[in-house]
C-alpha cells in the first residue's frame, strides 16, 4: 500500500517467519509475512483461529514465547523519528528481545493491548502501580508523585469513573470493562506512536465493546496513533481500519483498503468470510459455513494452504506450487492462481 505525504512509513514487515519447534513438528504460526504501518492510519487483520494474527503482533513486540517460539526469518523495520523529523530505522528482529534498545521500543513507541486484562494484568499490584510503572521505566528524571499524576489523568481520559480513588484498585476489583479501560491507559500511558488491539474486546459484552472501539477510535485521533486492530469481527474490522489483511495458516492471503474489501473481495477464502457473516436485511437464511477444517499445523503443505477447502479450486495447480501474493489491481494484493 502506498504511502501518502500526510502518512510516512512507521513499520515496514518484510517475509516475516515465525516458527514454534515442538516435539510434535515444526509450526510455522508466520510464514513469509509482509506489510506496512503508516503513522496515523489503522491497519486491520483478520482470519480464524490459528492463522497468525496474535504472533504476528507479539513478534513486532519481540514477546513470542521462547522456547518454543522463534523469530527465523524476515525483517521488522521500524523508523524512529526525532522532534527535526529524521528517522532513525531500526530492525527490531536484531535486537536482543530483553536489551535496553527493544526495551525503550516496547512500551514507548509500541503499546498493546492484550485480549483477556485479567490474565495481563498483575493481581498482586495496583492498577495505578502498574501504569504508572511504565512511566518510571521509560522516562527518566519523572518522580513517582507526578507519575501517579499522569496516571490519574489518563485514567480519567479512558473513561474510568473516581479516578483519584480507583488509581488504588487492584484488577479484580473492577469489572472486565473497567479492566480494560485500565489496560488501555497501560497502552497509553507513554505515548506510542503504534498502538495494538489483539482483540481487546472479545470478553467484552456488545455495549461495553461499543464503548471501547468509540474510546480507541477518539484516542487515536486525539493522539495521532497508528492503529493495528486483530480482530475475528468482520463489522468491527470494518469499522476500525483504513486497510484490511486477510491471513490464513499464517499466511496473507488477501491486502487491501476496507472499501476495496468490502466491495470487491477477490481470494475464495475472503468470499468464504463474508458469505458466514449474518445479515438482517432481505430474507433471512441459513449462514454458509466454510467447509472442512484448518489442516493440521504441522501439515507442509505443497500448494495453496487453502486448497482443501476452497470450492474453486484447480486440482493441479492449486496443489501443485504456492500461489504468489500478486498486485490484480492498483493497491490489491491477492494470494491466488485464479488472479495470476
């Protein structure tokens, strides 16, 4: 996708290879990954369970657990820019995950929000200690009266109610909406100028994650933030992104602006999702499921990953060599035989 002079490259993945060595085989979770992250403007990914979605964004944190978990191949650029607008561009893939570099990029220029805040937050300390932990760690000179401060305030800008008071709280004496508002203030606390959603509102019910995708949407705006939203919610991709990236068995299979998408979605599988979506317009019938399941992850696979299950398959050729990730029109990237 091409960048605009208001929008300059902020992330740039190029062939990216995740991989998990198990005992059972090798999983490639991310095989040959490519995108990039302009400043400003939001970036969507979709795909079922297992596509790669989650490693994707943990190995632009450098969190993918290790053992087993190993980034094998590819590059994550990342231009670093100072107050002048000169960029310094750095590939975090060569960045000792724990050392001092990836450290000060984590947390200051990328913020994430994780899918379940009571799994990622600390019970033992207060959400207040948490946030303002980050403050303390990536800026020097800050005290710990106008780290509270600061994050009283953010915690304020998040919507959160009392919070003079609730800065002391401990997480599960809020609820999961309140959680994650506090997991969003974590995200924020420092600035980044990459924010990422790995569905930040799966737990949530339908008009709690109305108020947080409004509460992310304003925040991004306010701040200036890119935004990469993972998501299985079509709608909500929808509604969140300037761009969408359809992945499956950890591949793209499909990159594109959400108008395009919506419009004129063009690899089977991307049809295949949009046929399950449920619809109240018109005469209600029964949703298309995609038929068959995922292949087994350890599965190397000759041909499109997708073949098994795809109803416009070429028997010879689809199963024969991989498909290339080919530009069919200006701004369309499509991962299929049938645009070659």
């Amino acid at each position: 996708m091409a960048a605009s002079a208001n929008n300059p490259l902020l992330i740039e993945v190029k062939d990216l290879q995740t991989y998990f060595f198990l005992h059972e085989g090798t999983v490639r979770a991310v095989d040959g990954v490519s995108f990039n992250i302009y400043e400003g403007r939001s970036l969507g990914v979709i795909g079922e369970s297992g596509c790669g979605k989650s490693v994707t964004a943990q190995s632009m944190m450098r969190i993918v657990p290790s053992p087993p978990g190993r980034e094998v191949g590819g590059s994550i650029l990342m231009y670093l820019r100072d107050g002048n607008g000169a960029a310094e561009v750095v590939d975090v893939l060569k960045l000792p995950a724990g050392g001092p570099k990836m450290r000060s990029i984590r947390g200051q220029q990328i913020g994430m929000i994780f899918q379940e805040p009571m799994t990622s937050l600390s019970p033992l300390h207060t959400i207040g200690d948490q946030i303002s932990e980050n403050i303390l760690i990536h800026e020097k000179g800050v005290t710990k009266k106008e780290a509270r401060e600061r994050t009283i305030e953010m915690l304020g800008r998040v919507g959160i109610p009392r919070p003079q008071r609730l800065v002391d709280a401990y997480p599960h004496q809020l609820s999961g909406g309140m959680r994650q508002r506090a997991m969003i203030a974590m995200a924020l606390i420092c600035g980044p100028r990459l924010l990422i959603g790995d569905e930040p509102t799966t737990a949530l019910d339908v008009t709690i994650e109305a108020q947080i995708l409004d509460l992310i949407k304003k925040l991004q705006a306010d701040l200036g933030m890119a935004l990469m939203y993972i998501s299985h919610d079509l709608a909500v991709v929808g509604e969140m992104s300037d761009e969408i990236m359809v992945m499956y068995l950890g591949q793209v299979m499909e990159h594109s602006t959400t108008d395009e998408i919506f419009d004129n979605p063009l690899h089977p599988y991307t049809v295949a999702l949009w046929r399950s979506i449920p619809t109240i317009e018109g005469k209600l019938e029964r949703l298309v499921p995609i038929s068959g399941s995922l292949p087994s992850p350890f599965a190397v696979l000759p041909g499109c990953r997708f073949f098994s299950r795809c109803d416009r398959r070429i028997p010879g050729v689809c199963d024969a060599a991989p498909p290339p990730l080919k530009e069919v029109v200006p701004g369309h990237l499509v991962r299929c035989f049938l645009y070659q």
